[in-house]
C-alpha cells in the first residue's frame, strides 16, 4: 500500500491554499503588457469534460512556443469569483455560463496579469489555456481576449456520461476537510444546481431537468448544453474554433497536432512532435449500453451522436422504464 495514500487528502488541500494564494498575489502584481497585451491573442481549448481535453492539453504543454495553463480554476476564481463555480476555492453563487455582459474592468485586468502574463513568466510567445467550463464562456472569453482561437474537442456521449458517472461516485481527488465536495458536482452539488437552474431559460430541455436523478444522466445534460454551446458560436467564431473528435485525435495524433498548431499560428517541430505523439494511446473504449433520458434530451442526444458518426444511444426514460 502506498505510505502516501492516507496523506493525500491533506496534501491536496494544502495545495489549494498554496496555489489560491499564489493567483491572488500574482492578481495584485503589474505586468508589463496589462493594459494592452501584446499579440498574439490567446488560445482555448474548451469541450464537456472528460472528452479528451487533459490528453490534449498535455500534449502542448512541451510545446517551444506555448505557456500552457492547464485547468488554472485559482486564476479564474481571481477574474471573477463567479467563475468558481463547484466552489474549489471560494463559496460562492458561481455561474455555469459566462458572458460579455460579466466582463469588468477589473477582470480584464486581473485576465491580463494572470492569463495573459503567463507568456512573459514562462518566457514563451503564446499562451494557451485549458479549462472544459470555458464552453459555456465563450461570450465571456470573447469580451476579455477578442480574436482568442478555440480547440474544441468531441467525444462519443455515452462513454462522457459512463466517465462523469465513475468520476463523481468513486472521487479519487478526495480532500481533507472538505467532506461535502464533489469531484465532480463541487460542494453540495454547486455545479450543478448553477447548470440546471441556469440551463433551461438558455433553451436547454426546460422540461426535462428535473427528471435527471443520476450522475450519468447530469453528465448527459452537461454534454448537450455543451454541444449547444458550441454550436451556438459557431458561425459567429468562424476559422477561430476548430474542432476536433476525440477518436481521430488519438487514430492519428502526428495530423491533428499539426492542425491545431497552424490553427494557433505555432509551428510544428519535428523534435516536438517526436517526443509527443507517443504519448497518446489508443481510445479507451467503454461498454456504451443506452443512457436513458427524457424524450426531447433523449432525442437530441442521439442527432449529435449521428452528426459525429459515435456509437450508442440514448433511449426516452419511458421506453427505458417499461424494459425494465
């Protein structure tokens, strides 16, 4: 047994504390570009979590000309408190989606000294930022960082919600003193009550929410939403969003690097993409029996599964209840 497992809890929330303190000392530091950061603006990569986006992002990380920031929720919690929303650090009435309308001029400068100073601290040309939750910020990033490019990353939905479902029941990332936090679903669920009050007057299955009772089928509404999402700015983001699925990113790794970085405006070395591509293995693939939802979710569901050509469906609560 692992003479560290017992510890872990306690380390993790001693890192938090570190790390917070650390983004709000770097929030009340000047730096040389804030108020009007020098070019290129930045990259995104946003998606529903768990659709590949930590295998994506570690993948750039060695990147020569990338200042990569992975998941940095304690730079976000100082742009706006709002932005924590499963309560990591701060208890607070976080917000799911974001937009122009949250901006300030305080979060503007507090994104230039953290998010967009992170270049001159790791010595790199351009930064690239990723966090799942930006997929329902996209108005919000648009407003701090305008021309930012995004990466957005799709995975088959039933092995999304099977991920989401093991995530928030196991919870491996356990912490001290915080009994009542969620892996997933933060402190006493606060993602998800600010995702299924915020969803439906946004047009998101008004009707439905309330019938959604396990981890697995949450997951499924955070999947949509995000999917919506996307959708949503498409046409408005143009060549700015690339997308990307999950199984062609790992079927073809060398590629799909190659494409994203021209889509950063980044160049591609060889010593680079040497050094990365063996880290990606192949899709893990989950045994996708059918999610059941409520009609109008089950159905929409099942379209964006068509429309990226992924196995497995989801079957109308009804249906699902009779079988059984």
């Amino acid at each position: 047994m692992n003479a560290m497992g017992p510890l872990r809890p306690l380390l993790r929330t001693a890192k938090l504390a570190v790390i917070r303190r650390h983004a709000e000392r770097l929030a009340r530091t000047p730096c040389p570009d804030e108020s009007a950061p020098l070019p290129p603006p930045p990259g995104f990569i946003v998606a529903c979590g768990r659709s590949g986006t930590t295998i994506l992002g570690k993948l750039f990380a060695p990147h020569p000309e990338i200042a990569y920031l992975r998941e940095p929720y304690h730079f976000w919690a100082q742009v706006d408190r709002r932005c924590d929303v499963t309560n990591l650090h701060y208890r607070v009435r976080g917000l799911w989606f974001m937009d122009a309308e949250h901006r300030s001029d305080r979060a503007q400068l507090v994104f230039n000294r953290l998010v967009m100073g992170e270049r001159a601290r790791a010595g790199k040309p351009m930064v690239v930022e990723k966090t799942p939750h930006n997929i329902a910020r996209i108005g919000f990033l648009e407003s701090l960082a305008p021309g930012a490019r995004y990466v957005h990353i799709v995975r088959n939905g039933i092995d999304v919600c099977r991920s989401i479902e093991q995530l928030a029941t196991e919870q491996p990332y356990r912490m001290a003193f915080r009994s009542h936090y969620n892996q997933w679903w933060g402190e006493d669920g606060a993602k998800w009550r600010a995702l299924s009050e915020e969803g439906p007057p946004r047009g998101y299955f008004a009707d439905g929410v309330s019938r959604l009772a396990t981890d697995a089928q949450r997951g499924a509404y955070e999947w949509l939403t995000s999917l919506g999402e996307a959708d949503r700015w498409r046409d408005r983001l143009g060549e700015r969003i690339l997308e990307v699925r999950y199984p062609d990113l790992t079927a073809d790794p060398r590629v799909w690097l190659a494409r994203l970085c021209a889509h950063f405006g980044v160049d591609a070395p060889n010593e680079w993409l040497e050094s990365v591509v063996k880290l990606v293995g192949p899709e893990r693939v989950r045994t996708r029996t059918p999610i059941a939802l409520p009609p109008e979710m089950a159905t929409t569901f099942n379209e964006y599964q068509g429309r990226y050509g992924f196995e497995g469906r989801a079957e109308p609560i009804a249906v699902a209840e009779v079988a059984r």
